[in-house]
C-alpha cells in the first residue's frame, strides 16, 4: 500500500532543515570538539579550540550561520518504495526551499556556473542524491557543504596489487596534500569499492555518520581508529597550528567491485560540519 506525500510539506521541512543546519552544530560534532579539547596539549591549539566551541554556541544562541560559507545545499535522500509524492516536482520543491531558506535567511550565495561562474543568486539548485529503500518513510538529510573541505576530497582506482596497504598510504597522502586547507580538527569519510561513481558517494555517507558510533565490522573499526591515530600524528593541529589532534574521526563505507578494481574515495568534513535530518 503506497503512502502520499505532498511535495509543498517536503518544501517546508527541508527549508527548516536548512535554517536549522546552519545555525546548530549536530551533537556529535560537539562531541568531537570536546574531546579533541580534553586531548590537546599546545597552549596555541587548546585556544583555537575553545574559540570553535564558543563559536558554535554564539551561533546557536543567536540564530547566526556558524560559517561564512553557508555551503552548497546537498540533501541525500532515501525514499521508501511504498512512498508517492504528489503535488509537483520533489527536485524542484526541495530547490525552491533552498532559493527561499537562502534568501530570506541572508545566507551567503555560493552557487554558480562552473564555466562562466555566472552566480544563481538564491544557492540553488541543490545537489540531490536518490536512494530507493524499503518502506513507506522519506528520509532527507540536509547538508550545507562547504568549499573549503569538498576542494580537497578526492579518489582514485589503485591496482589491486596495492592492496590495503596502498588504500592507507592513498588516505595518508591525502591527509598531506590537504594539510590544513579543510580546516581542522575535521572528520574523514572513506568509500573503499564499488567504482568510481559509487566509491565517492560511499565517502560521502561514510561522512555524514555519526562520529560517536563504530563500524560493526571489527577491520573497518580497527582501520578508522589506526587512521586517526596516524593522521594526528602528523602533527598538523587545529587550523594548521601544530597541534595533537587534526582528525576528530575516520568512518569507512565499503562496497563489492569488480576483481580488476580496487576504488578508494576521501572526503573531508571540516570542524563545523553541518548536517539535519527530516523524516516524513
């Protein structure tokens, strides 16, 4: 038995969800900060610290954006196979509230032609990705992507020769070539497999799990811990200061592929990285 929605309620929400994403840092991302301040040791980065997380209480006390960049609006979607929606065109509805949220809002504007960089002047489009799920539920979660971070995620296809090994040494390197550009302490989201399509939106919802829980396979666990460990080893810090702590945490997402293959996919959440969930 299939379950209407209306696409002006799916404008509503996503609009709120909006407003609400940048303005109120999730809870495991506080989370997070307060650890990465429990664990650091340099005078320079402990201060650095304290200032994001008095930031993100201005922001919320004051319904003020936690960062400039507002983001490109990215929704990642899951709809039930039992859902219709009705009452127009769901892209176009979730677009409109992103042109509504960023204008009303003030928000700054960030969306433009890649080639003539001729800009939208409301953020929108947004930046939509579909997943067909059992149920009769629409999940959306509402992310405003900043620049700073997504200009450093990046993938490639290694030899299957280069084994897990070289997937690490691949993640290090990203890590590296990143150094502070993604601003950090920031959260690493990893997509091993599938191909290159797949591999990327793998670390893109490897991101956007909760920094709190584990893997429930015991090597991909063991393998975000090592990573973190690794990666804050190197000593890049807090906003590039030279701290302890760079990376708050490393989720991977996995996926079979092809025997010739073997895809890996980084992408960086910085310190204020912004997410809400709707569920109608």
């Amino acid at each position: 038995m299939t379950r209407d929605i209306e696409c002006s309620l799916i404008k509503r929400k996503v609009a709120d969800a909006i407003l609400k994403s940048v303005t109120v840092l999730p809870d495991d991302i506080r989370q997070g900060l307060a650890d990465a301040r429990r664990a650091e040791s340099k005078p320079l980065s402990q201060e650095l610290l304290d200032m994001l997380i008095s930031n993100y209480k201005i922001a919320e006390e004051h319904h003020i954006p936690l960062c400039q960049d507002t983001g490109a609006l990215c929704v990642y979607a899951e709809i039930g196979q039992d859902v219709h929606i009705i009452g127009g065109d769901v892209n176009q509805a979730i677009s409109d509230a992103v042109s509504e949220s960023y204008v009303n809002g003030f928000l700054r504007k960030s969306i433009c032609s890649p080639l003539s960089r001729a800009n939208t002047k409301d953020n929108s489009p947004a930046f939509i990705d579909w997943e067909l799920v059992p149920g009769d539920r629409l999940r959306l979660l509402v992310v405003p992507k900043g620049g700073g971070c997504e200009n450093m995620s990046c993938g490639t296809v290694l030899k299957v020769s280069d084994g897990i090994d070289g997937v690490r040494k691949y993640i290090l390197q990203s890590v590296r070539t990143a150094a502070s550009a993604p601003c950090p302490p920031y959260v690493l989201g990893v997509g091993i497999g599938g191909n290159l399509e797949s591999c990327a939106r793998l670390s893109k919802k490897a991101l956007y799990d909760d920094i709190r829980s584990d893997s429930s396979d015991p090597l991909l666990s063991d393998m975000e811990k090592e990573l973190k460990d690794t990666i804050n080893a190197t000593g890049i810090g807090t906003a590039g200061s030279g701290g302890d702590i760079t990376c708050m945490r490393v989720r991977i997402r996995t996926f079979f592929t092809h025997i010739t293959s073997l895809p890996v996919f980084v992408s960086f959440g910085c310190n204020s990285l912004r997410k809400a969930e709707v569920v109608i």
